[in-house]
C-alpha cells in the first residue's frame, strides 16, 4: 500500500469518529428537549385539571370557584417523565415539574394556572 492510500484510510477513520461524536451530541440535546417537552405537556395537562376543578361546584367535588383543596392526583405525581409537585391557593395553582435525577437534568418547569389560563416557564439549575 503506498503512503497516500493509507493517509486516505487514516483521513477517513478521523472524519467517521467526529461523525460519530456529532451525531451523539445531537441525539443527547434532543434527548433533553423531548423530556422538557413531555414535562410541559403533562403541567399542561395537570393545569387542565385543576381548572375542572375551580369550575366544577363543591356539590359534585369540586372547588367552586376556588383552587384551595385541589391535589395532583396520586398516580400523576410521577410519571415516565418527572416527578410533580403543586401548590394550590384561592386564586391560583402553582405547579412544579422535576425531571428524573436518573436524566442529569438540572433544570424545573414551573406552570402558572389561573381560572383562563395555563402558563409554563423553564427554570434553570442555580
């Protein structure tokens, strides 16, 4: 084999290896946004809930225009995606999503939920 074969062969082993090292960055960052995405989503969908409950009357087990009273419901409180923490007042629900520790995630998505709207917002690591 002459020099300028194997100075292609190595030339082609480098530019293979940063592909690779590439490709697993990219899969690892939409790896972390697909989890914040399905944590948002499930806020979203708990959010939903805890608006049911403002509306729905104190005669059929609801809060009757208020949120005070209102829980994520047990089997919620932790998913595939995270784990889920709320804290109801009159007026409004607060509610906190945490990624699994296993993701090496640092950040939070905090839902804001008020009788008309739903409204989330990433929280990063301090």
């Amino acid at each position: 084999m002459g020099q300028q074969q194997l100075l292609l062969i190595v030339l082609g082993v480098i530019i293979v290896g940063i592909a690779v090292v590439v490709g697993i960055n990219v899969f690892t960052a939409q790896s972390e946004e697909s989890t914040k995405d399905a944590i948002i989503s499930d806020c979203t969908t708990l959010g939903a809930m805890a608006q049911q409950y403002f509306r729905k009357p104190t005669a059929m087990g609801g809060g009757g225009n208020t949120f005070t009273g209102w829980t994520i419901p047990a089997s919620l409180a932790t998913t595939a995606n995270g784990t889920y923490s709320a804290v109801a007042v009159a007026a409004t629900v607060t509610i906190t999503g945490t990624p699994l520790a296993a993701t090496g995630y640092s950040w939070t998505i905090t839902t804001n939920v008020t009788p008309t709207n739903v409204t989330s917002s990433e929280t990063a690591a301090e």
